[in-house]
C-alpha cells in the first residue's frame, strides 16, 4: 500500500532529523560501499541513504524505486549527479542484467516479504555479485539469514554504536512502537545483518 503524503513527510522528518535513525544509516553505508565501485540502492524512500552513499568515493550508484511518488522525488534528485542511474520498477524484474555490484543495500517495507520471495533475492543477487560484494538488508521480513549461510557466503552481525543522547531508550521506543503500529521500517537494530558473497 503506496504511503500517503503526510506518512511520508513523517517518514522523511524521522530520518532527516532523528539522530538515532541517522547513525544507523551512516553505519549501513559505510559497509555496504566499503568495496567503493558500483553499488545498488533497492529502495530510494527519503533519498536519506542514497546522499550518504554519494559522499562515498564510488564509481556508479544505481538506485531501483518501483513507487511512482517515490520514483519521482528519486528523478528530481538524481538529475545532477552523473554517476547515478534510476531504474523506475522492481528488483524482481528490473536490476540491470549482466551488472555485477560491488555493494547492495536493500531497503524497503517490512510487510509483503515471505520465504519464497526472501529465496527469490538470494538466488537473484547471486547473478548481481562479483567475490567480496556487501550486501546489507534493513528490511528484517525480506532477509534470511540462512538462506546465505547455506550457500556458502560469510554472513556477520556488525554491534551498532548507539549515539550517546540522553533520551536515546524512551526515542529508540517510540520509534519502534511506531514502526509496529503502522506496519513501516522506521526502526532501530541492534545488529546490523551483513553477507558478503564467496568467491
């Protein structure tokens, strides 16, 4: 279900604004374009990762956004920066074929995936990945930690650093009681899922 205007303005403040939210990203970003080359962006939201992700010394940046409202604000943010490419669909159709990836991180609603779609990206990135690429998941219900583990790869759980805030308990709180009640990803992980595909 495509999030209204107001969602997204709240999803948007979250992440602009919440000190919390924001160290988690940067630390998703920094493994997932640790190998620097080309990395993919499943998943384009607030366009809060995919700037932190240009700040790194990358070659390409291709970013997949199915959602027409999102796709549009991924359009309007891409238009100077000739290192990224937009591909308005989805990542079961739509990832370039024959592109390998020196990173990926995925990043989308938590409430559509199951174990045959979970499968599904697995299979699917094992044609998008060279030895050594990071793929990161934030999305918990989309990721399956065994499914990688049985093909080999070398799946590690990264301890997140907390931001040293006073209120950072009761925010991290609302933040995921929030993200249960509405069913969306605003959320804070302990650990961070990173799989890094065998040779």
């Amino acid at each position: 279900m495509r999030p209204s205007k107001l969602e997204y303005k709240i999803v948007k403040l979250f992440h602009t604004h919440t000190k919390i939210l924001n160290n988690l990203h940067n630390q998703y970003i920094k493994h997932v374009c640790e190998n620097g080359g080309d990395i993919l962006e499943i998943g384009f939201g607030g366009g809060v990762t995919a700037d932190m992700i240009q700040n790194y010394n990358i070659k390409t940046h291709t970013i997949i956004e199915r959602d027409d409202y999102f796709f549009e604000k991924l359009w309007e943010w891409s238009v100077d920066k000739p290192n990224v490419k937009v591909i308005h669909g989805d990542w079961v159709n739509d990832i370039p074929k024959n592109k390998k990836y020196d990173g990926v991180f995925f990043d989308l609603w938590n409430d559509s995936e199951d174990y045959a779609r979970q499968k599904k990206l697995c299979d699917l990135l094992d044609h998008h990945t060279k030895p050594g690429t990071v793929f990161l998941c934030a999305t918990e219900k989309a990721f399956n930690k065994s499914l990688y583990i049985e093909k080999g790869h070398d799946y590690q759980e990264i301890k997140t650093t907390q931001p040293k805030l006073k209120w950072y308990q009761i925010l991290s709180h609302i933040i995921r009681k929030h993200s249960i009640e509405n069913g969306k990803i605003i959320q804070y992980l302990d650990l961070i899922p990173k799989v890094i595909y065998k040779g």
